[in-house]
C-alpha cells in the first residue's frame, strides 16, 4: 500500500496547479475576442439555416438534417480560418463582412435558383466569392474558403424545380463544375496589376467552366450520355454567367478593396504615379526627403523580393514613409541643403518633440489625403519604437555638463523614443530596416561595399536585439536574406566612379581630379 501512496513533489505540484490553469486558460481565450468571433460563427449558421430552408420551411424533418449539416461544415472552415488566418478572429469587422458576403450570395443563389429553376446562379456567386477571397486574402485561403462555400451552394441550389426539356446540373455535378470554375479562379489571379486581368481571369475560368459544365451534363448520371444541342447551351449559360460576373467585380473592385481596406497591385501602381498630391509636395517642399524616399523604395523593393514578399507595396510604402516631413522639412538633414542646422537653437528635448512629430503629422496627412490604411502602417512603424539617439546623448551630455543639475538624475529613454507601434508584417520591417540603413551608410566617409555590409548587418542586429521584429514573425534567415538584398542593392548606388581626364583648354580648378596621381619626377 505504501508504494501505491508514493507520489513525486513534482506530480503533486502539477495538480495543485490543474485548476488554476484552466481558470487562466478561460480568461485568455475571453481576452482574446474568442467569444465574440463563435458569436459571430452561431450567427452565420442561423443565417444559413434560414436560408437554406426557404423551400422546407413546413417541413420540419428536413430543416433539422439540414441545420445539423450546416453546423458541421461551419464547425471545419472556423478550424481553417483558425489555422491559416488567426486575424480574422481578433478583427471582427472582417468577420462580418465575410458572414454578410456568403450570407448575401447563397441568398441570391437561393432565391435565384428558386425563381428560375437555372443553377447558373450558384457558379456565378461561387466565382465573385473565389475571386473577392483572392484579391482580399490569399491563394491558399481563398480555395479553402471557396470549397466551403460551394457546398453552400449546392445545398441552396436544392430543390430545383427545372422547365422541361432542359437540362441543368443539380448535385454532385453542379458541385464539381463550380468547384472547378472557383478552384480555376484562385489559381489564376494572383495579384491585380493591369485592368485586363479580371476580364483574362474571367475568360479562363469562363473556358474552364464551359468543359466542366459539358463533360458534367453528359455523365451517365444525368438524362441522357448524347450530345445534344442543350448541353452545349447549358454550359454556355454557366460560361456566360462565369464572365458577366467578372466584368461585375471589375467595376466594384473600388468598393471591395475599402471594405477589406486592401489596396491591389493597380492601386499601388496609381498611388506610385508622382503626380499623386502627397508625392507632388513631397517633391516640392521637402526635396531631399523625396529622393531618400525613393531611394529606400528602390531598397525595399528588392529586399522584399528576395524572401518572397510584396515588392511592390514596399516600394509604394517607402514613398509616403516621411510624408509628414513636408510640415517642418527644414528641421531634418537631408533638407538643410548645406544651411546650419536649425537644432542648433533648440534644446535637445525640443528638437526631439519635432522629429517624433514626423510621424503623427504624416498619419493626419495621410488620412486627409485618403491614403489607403494598407500603406499608412509605414508612416506609423517605420520608427518603431526606437530611440532618438542623437538627442538623447545630447541631453545627457547638457545635464552632465550643468553644475546645478549633477544630483539630478539623466533623462528617461522613454523619453526619447518614438510612439510606436512597431512593425506588424515584414514588409513594414524591411522598410523601417531600409531606412535606418541608408542613413547610416550615408553617414560613411567613404562606402565600400565591405564597410556596407558591416553596417546592415550591425543595424539590423540592433533593431533585433530592441525587439522592433517581435511583431511581424521575421525569422533569422529572412533577415540574413534582407542584409543580403540591402547591402547588395546600396553598394550598387555607393559605386565608385573614375575621373574625368583633364582637358588643356579649362582651368585647374574647374576640373576633376585624376583617378591615380601623377609620379612625382626625381
């Protein structure tokens, strides 16, 4: 009996703890807005459930299946949103715009197939759903997603009364055909870059559709295995209607891309245009922090390319980075154009107020201008959290240099630093690491491509070690590829040039210097 009693201090500890734990457990999943987003998954299966049940609703032991069904699948995409975008849990505007997106195209799916007896209405939402998931999200997101929702569909498309002597898929036929068109629409749209790309997407898919539809009509499974002149004409409908919604979506691309406040690669090819207000006065009243911006642009772009990421919006972000420099322009470096600083005149608390302003003043400018909110997240992390080095060692060295103030203690880092937030995705870490780079090397004498890498190298470490990566999931060999790219891309523009050779007829001093001295004659 003793050796049945002997337990470890440490089994015994462990249970002592089990029911604190699990009361920590409970507090963090309500911390975490959990309880909200399954509020927002009970909502969207009612939703369904009355939706789908619009044709049973005196039919009792058919809406139960039918909820019970509904339930399941809904339970197996809130487990895919979980594991491949977490955000949409924590951000729940999102959420709902997805529950009213799906909620609004198996109504129509619903109603139209009801009022009709024509499916062509479940291919046709189930394409809008394929391709709004792409352009707001990803590849992989967007096929789970558009699978889930062509189940949807199909149930919706169910019973169909259908006008005789037509042919129409109903089932398994019509979830494959659809499946193929939506599976076909997320393969093919990857970004947005040209206004032909929704009508190429749409061509394809409306091809792809066409053969599904025809090879699908002409199972065994359905009426009749000829080849008759409906099957061309019912999948021709479903092509049609495959197309028609393209064209739909490229006219209200403006209204999805602010209802998910994304920007496509077009309208961060608009926004990259220098006759933009922001860039125009940017140009004009701040000179020297136009070319910087477009340097780093330059920078970012390549760095973001080298591990996989969306060049394009680092470039386009670096652009407005320091739009709000164009307030006090003459308080930062690149603008004094050889005239004393104006910092000189100021206390070092005071030129610190208005170098952190930079950032709070480029946000309202930012909004004002109606900048997307996808690129003022650069305007706001491209600091960070960092510190104002500079001023800040200036304020110790005043307070160490003043008789009166040696007792008093040196002044707070937090003081110094910048508002914040750090940098959420790592395309706002490559330009934060840009810009604080090229300052650095610009600072160099004379920058060789070895002293380059010696300086991103050293910078980033130093951003590492202040925790400014902690947000954005930036792994270490991501970060050793963007040194790679920084430091490549600023020994291209840090090259050495050779003299030009002296002409006879032009004045010393009006002429370069040689590449090598002359040897001096014995």
């Amino acid at each position: 009996m003793a050796i049945l009693k002997k337990t470890s201090p440490r089994r015994n500890q462990v249970r002592r703890n089990i029911p604190d734990e699990r009361f920590s457990l409970l507090g963090r999943l309500a911390e975490t807005h959990c309880l909200f987003s399954l509020l927002i998954c009970v909502l969207f299966v009612v939703l369904c459930v009355l939706i789908l049940s619009f044709k049973l609703a005196r039919q009792t032991l058919d809406v139960i299946p039918m909820a019970v069904v509904v339930t399941l699948l809904c339970l197996a995409a809130a487990i895919y949103v979980y594991r491949f975008q977490k955000r949409i849990i924590t951000n729940h505007a999102r959420a709902l715009i997805l529950v009213c997106l799906f909620s609004l195209f198996l109504a129509a799916t619903k109603f139209g197939v009801s009022s009709t007896g024509h499916t062509e209405w479940a291919t046709g939402t189930a394409f809008a759903a394929a391709v709004i998931l792409t352009i707001a999200y990803d590849q992989r997101f967007a096929i789970g997603m558009s699978l889930f929702y062509c189940i949807l569909a199909c149930l919706a498309a169910r019973p169909i009364n259908t006008p005789p002597g037509e042919l129409q898929l109903t089932d398994i036929t019509l979830l494959l055909t659809i499946s193929t068109g939506a599976i076909a629409a997320c393969f093919s749209l990857r970004e947005i870059r040209t206004r032909m790309k929704l009508l190429k997407v749409s061509s394809t898919s409306a091809v792809i559709v066409f053969i599904a539809a025809a090879a699908c009509l002409s199972l065994p499974l359905e009426k009749s295995f000829q080849w008759s002149r409906n099957i061309f004409i019912n999948a021709g409908c479903h092509a049609l209607t495959v197309f028609l919604v393209g064209l739909l979506i490229q006219s209200l691309l403006p209204l999805i891309e602010k209802a998910f406040r994304i920007a496509t690669s077009m309208t961060l090819l608009d926004y990259s245009d220098a006759n933009q207000p922001l860039l125009k006065r940017l140009a004009m009243e701040a000179p020297g922090t136009f070319s910087h911006s477009l340097l780093i642009g330059s920078i970012a772009e390549a760095a973001a390319e080298a591990i996989g990421r969306n060049g394009l919006l680092c470039r386009v972000g670096a652009y407005y980075h320091d739009i709000g420099k164009i307030n006090k322009p003459g308080y930062f470096v690149e603008n004094e154009m050889g005239s004393t600083s104006r910092h000189k005149e100021l206390s070092p608390a005071m030129s610190q107020l208005i170098i952190v302003g930079h950032v709070k003043d480029g946000i309202e400018m930012a909004k004002e201008y109606g900048l997307p909110s996808v690129l003022r997240q650069f305007i706001e992390t491209h600091h960070g959290t960092t510190l104002v080095e500079h001023f800040y060692h200036e304020a110790k060295k005043q307070k160490s240099k003043s008789a009166k103030q040696k007792t008093a203690e040196p002044p707070s880092e937090s003081e110094f630093r910048y508002p914040g937030p750090k940098p959420r995705t790592k395309e706002a870490a490559i330009v934060m690491l840009a810009d604080t780079v090229e300052g650095a090397v610009r600072s160099l004498t004379e920058a060789t491509p070895m002293k380059i890498e010696a300086v991103v190298h050293n910078m980033a470490m130093k951003r590492l070690q202040d925790g400014q990566f902690d947000e954005c999931e930036l792994t270490l060999r991501e970060l050793s590829q963007i040194e790679a790219s920084i430091s490549k891309t600023l020994a291209a523009h840090h090259h050495s040039r050779i003299a030009y050779p002296k002409a006879p007829d032009i004045p010393d001093d009006m002429q370069s210097e040689p590449e090598e001295p002359e040897p001096k004659k014995k």
